[in-house]
C-alpha cells in the first residue's frame, strides 16, 4: 500500500512538469508489494497521483491519500465527494483572489 500524506508545508515538493513521472515511479512499490508513506507538499503531485488512477495506471486499493491523519476517499475517475478546507486548496485560494 502507498500511503500519500498530504501536508502545506514540511513534505516533498516536485515540479509541476515532473509530478506525473515521480508518481508513476511509485508503481514498482506496488509491484514489490512495499509498503510507504510519503509526505508531500504538492498539489500537481496529488492530482497527478489522481489522473493515474483515473487512467488505471494505478488500482485505487493500492493508494490511499490522507490530510490531517484522515483519509480522502477517491473512487476509480479519482474524484472524492469529501475535500476538507486546506486540501489541495492553495491553487483555488490564489484564483479567487485573482477575480476580487
């Protein structure tokens, strides 16, 4: 299982160009049957991490995203009914700045 911990701050970072690559790296943890955690501080890496699901690169059993010690529930198109204030919400922050 890989078990993505979203936090702002203190976690990982990757390149918006580079999200999607780093995320499908993390499919030989899945193949080896390895157990991580990551933490990260990246919204590209996350929807990444969604888009991959959503093309069946990734089966949702073998990945799991957690904020604040919960875990967001994603289903196969890598949606989730369920988004807390503060995840992955850094980006809409900015925009709806933008239009004030």
């Amino acid at each position: 299982m890989i078990t993505i911990n979203y936090t702002k701050t203190g976690g990982l970072l990757y390149a918006d160009g580079k999200a999607e690559k780093s995320a499908k790296l993390l499919k030989e943890y899945i193949i080896n049957n390895t157990n991580i955690h990551l933490n990260v501080s990246s919204e590209v890496f996350i929807n990444a991490v969604r888009v991959l699901i959503k093309e069946k690169y990734f089966n949702i059993n073998d990945i799991q995203i957690m904020f604040n010690g919960e875990i967001i529930p994603f289903d196969q198109d890598g949606r989730s009914s369920y988004w807390p204030e503060g995840f992955c919400d850094t980006t809409d922050d900015f925009l709806m700045r933008l239009l004030e």
